[in-house]
C-alpha cells in the first residue's frame, strides 16, 4: 500500500466517522433526515478516489468495511447496542447495499474514475436530494411494490442525477461534448425511470449499477 493509498483510506475513514457522528448524535432527534443527510453527504467520497492508486485498496480496503460496518448499524444487526437509529429510519439494509455498490464500480471502474463518481453521485446526491424534495413538495404519489413514490422526487431524480454527473466529469476533466451531454440526459431520465420501479431501499443498488455501466457503454463501447 503506497502513501497516497493510506492517505485515501484514512479520508474515507475519518470523513465518514465525522459523518455517523454527526447524524447519530446530533441530529438524532431527526431520524428520517439525519438519514438523508448521510445518504447524501457521502457521495462526497466521491472527490476523494483520486488519492487511491490500487484498486484493491480502493475497493477492499477503502469501500468493502463499510459493508459490515453498515450492516452492523442496521435493524438486522446481532449486536443490538451498535444498532443506529440512522439506519432504522429508513430501508433497513439501504445503507449496505449502497457500501456493496461503492465496492463493485471502485473494482470493476477502478481506471476510470469518474464512473465511479457518476455512479455514487447518482445514489448519494441524485437518490437522496429526491427523498427530501419529495417528502417536502410531493403531494401526488404513486406505488410500486407497496413502496411509495412522489412525481416531485422523480423529477428531481432526474434532474439532479444530471446535474452531478455533470459535476463528475467537470471534477475529472473529462470533455462535456453535446453527444455526452445528450447521453448524460438519457442515463438520467433512465435512473428516474429505475428509482422509480425499484422497490424497499434496493434503489441503491439498481440506480449507481445503470447510471455507471450505462454511461460506460454509451461512451466507451
């Protein structure tokens, strides 16, 4: 492990323990929006991938603890006292299936990061600030597989999974061309689509997985 690779596990480590504290104890009182501001404040991981020059570092060492480390916060937890009321405000394994997420696209994405970035922004940012706006504005909904959803979330799905993945390839330097940004559209449109349909917290598996592989075909297939 090379010093920028420690470097970037200990970002990790102490940006995200600053993060639980935050939401586990000061913001206690507000479980459900504590949640969300974890959910979404993590995403900002994704500014720190350039540090790590190891893919297994990144992946295993950086991202796969905090998939035992939220299921240990979670309701499903043996050990009841580690139990976070975070993780309980929401999907109950929400949490690790975003860590199970982070894991796969820093392995499989490791030389092109800012796939990875699309793909965390638009569970982090995308997924999250739509939770919020649709609790807060969304007053006509729908259901699927008992899971309700808003039209003014989906939206903002939409619009802020664009809006961050174009903050991701601004970050990496990547050139914005009108064909990329006409696929940056679709892959936006199609995540909506997918936090829509999918059901119980599993949206943090399905919408980084499409958002990452399909911007990976459109664009280097």
């Amino acid at each position: 492990m090379i010093q920028s690779d420690l470097l970037g596990v200990g970002l990790v480590y102490v940006y995200v323990s600053i993060l639980v504290v935050v939401t586990e104890r000061k913001l206690c009182r507000y479980p459900k929006v504590s949640r969300k501001i974890l959910h979404i404040m993590t995403g900002n991981i994704a500014f720190i991938l350039p540090f790590f020059q190891t893919r297994e570092i990144m992946a295993f060492v950086a991202a796969g603890p905090f998939i035992l480390f939220t299921y240990i916060m979670s309701p499903y937890s043996p050990l009841k006292r580690f139990r976070g009321r975070t993780s309980e405000a929401g999907h109950d394994l929400g949490l690790v299936y975003y860590a199970i997420a982070w894991t796969v696209l820093a392995y499989v994405f490791f030389d092109r990061l800012e796939i990875i970035a699309i793909g965390i922004f638009a569970m982090s940012y995308g997924d999250g600030l739509a939770a919020l706006f649709g609790l807060r504005f969304g007053s006509k909904t729908y259901a699927v597989f008992d899971d309700e959803k808003s039209f003014v979330g989906s939206f903002s799905m939409f619009l802020f999974t664009f809006v961050f993945m174009v903050i991701a390839l601004l970050f990496y330097s990547v050139r914005i061309s009108s064909m990329i940004l006409m696929y940056l559209v679709l892959i936006a449109l199609v995540a909506m689509v997918v936090e829509g349909l999918t059901p119980k917290g599993l949206d943090n598996l399905s919408v980084p997985f499409v958002c990452a592989f399909l911007y990976w075909f459109l664009v280097y297939m």
